[in-house]
C-alpha cells in the first residue's frame, strides 16, 4: 500500500504525508507539531510514523517545525545544503536540525531511502533554493513542485513522469492584480521567482500530463488571491480547452489551507 494526506497547503502551513505499512515520509514541515500531532491521531497514526522528512524549501510555512518534530522524535532531514544553511538562518525556525540529522542532498540527484527512490529538481522561487519531489515506491510516481516561480524545461519531464502530481495553483492573474496587495508585493507573486498562476498551472498539466497520470492535487492556494473553486474551473477550462477532461482523464481536486485531505490510496 500507498498512501498520502496533505495537513495543509498554502502561507498558513505545508505538510505533505507518504506512507506504507512500514515506512512515512513527510513533504515539508510547516504545520505545527501540535496541530500534526492531533490530525495523525485523528486519521489513526502517529508522528513516530514518520521515518523521514525531505524539505522544499526553507520558506517559514514550509519549515516552521522541522527542528522541534527532527529533535523530538529523531528523524532525519533531506534538504540541499542551501536550503539546510537557510533553515539555519531563519529566524522563525527556532529550534534548529542537529547535524547527525542533517541530510545534504544535491539538486537533481537520485536517491534511496528504504523503499522510495527519490529524485529532487530545480523549482524557481525567491527562498535561498528550492526543489520539487519525484518519489517512486514499487511502479507508483508521484511528483509535488509547490512554490513555482514558472515552470522550467527541467520540471517538465517530472510531470510528465507523474502518476500522482501535487503542482501549485496560487493565484488567479486578475485577482491578484485588483486586491489590496501593494504593487511590490503582486510583482514578486508574479515574477518568475514567486508563484504558479492558476492558468500557468493548467497550462503546464495540459502541455506535460501523459495518460499515465491519475490524479493531480492544486496546492498552495493563496487566502487572498484564490479560491478553491476558481482555481479548479481555470485549470478545468485549460485542460478542456485541449480535450482533457478533468474527472474523465484524470481526478483534478484542490488542497485546502487548513483541512487536512481525506486519506488517498495510491496503490
Ligand atoms: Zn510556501
Ligand atoms: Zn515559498
């Protein structure tokens, strides 16, 4: 078995869960450890279920808690060096990684850990770097790019590689251009180093998903910039405008902030 919950997706906190009989893996670590605590027991496990933690990037809603879960219940940590120096630095991670935990890994190296063989990529964003994730567990692919600048022709391959796809979908263009943001704030958004459009999300899905590809989770919605129901119809709308049928070809949902997903079974 194969399964994945996301704890939460978007400023507030990112925390992304694999997990078989034996083995856990969390994606990122920026939902308090005692929020984590109280929904891993509300789904029936424990945060002892996690074996070990890969980071994205060391932006605060994805690192908040690494040292204090890293420390309290001995899991190591897989970042590059960069992002493991930026959690260093960071002021509102307060309880930092041990070194016996700290696990360097290289952009775009593959590597084993128990039974996933993992594959980091290049994401452009404006943190100290940043990568997505390509885990594989027996002939399952599953794939989470969060905090897209744009997507690069390094990332392409990887959704297409996709069985499972975690992709943001941050904000609607429009939106974000009429709120209340200050202009300084919306260019960084924009930029080529800030976040993933809803329409650039589909556009990506529509140019890369092959008929491999099964289910596809928008996360990383922004509060203020989105709402869950715009982001699926803009991408829904991309996706048919080239005769991909959201629903029919592959399962299109949304991840929400706060509320933790339902339990997905991938194999
Ligand atoms: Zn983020
Ligand atoms: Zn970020």
């Amino acid at each position: 078995m194969l399964k994945f919950i996301s704890f939460g997706s978007g400023s507030s906190g990112n925390s992304y869960f694999l997990y078989t009989e034996t083995d856990g893996l969390l994606i990122d670590a920026g939902v308090g450890v005692r929020a984590l605590k109280r929904h891993f027991k509300e789904y029936g496990l424990s945060l002892s279920n996690v074996k070990n933690i890969l980071v994205t990037h060391d932006h605060a809603d994805h690192v908040r808690c690494v040292g204090n879960l890293s420390r309290d219940y001995d899991i190591p940590v897989y970042a590059t060096e960069r992002v493991h120096q930026g959690i260093r630095n960071n002021y509102c991670v307060k309880c930092k990684i041990s070194p016996e935990r700290t696990k360097i890994i290289e952009k775009g190296s593959t590597f084993q850990i128990n039974d996933f063989t993992i594959t980091s990529f290049g994401v452009p964003h404006d943190s100290t770097d940043c990568v997505g994730y390509q885990v594989r567990y027996n002939d399952v692919c599953f794939v989470v790019m969060t905090d897209v600048g744009h997507v690069t022709d390094e990332m392409k391959p990887f959704i297409a590689s996709a069985n499972y796809l975690v992709i943001e979908a941050n904000h609607d263009e429009e939106m974000l251009l009429r709120g209340s943001y200050p202009k300084h704030l919306q260019q960084r958004i924009l930029s080529d180093n800030g976040h993933l459009s809803n329409y650039n999300c589909g556009v990506a899905i529509t140019e890369n998903a092959t008929p491999e590809l099964k289910h596809v989770w928008l996360c990383h919605i922004s509060e203020d910039n989105n709402h869950p129901e715009l982001a699926r119809k803009t991408v829904e709308q991309v996706l048919r405008s080239h005769g991909i049928i959201a629903g029919t070809d592959f399962q299109l949902e949304v991840l929400r902030r706060k509320i933790p997903s339902e339990i997905y079974d991938l194999v």
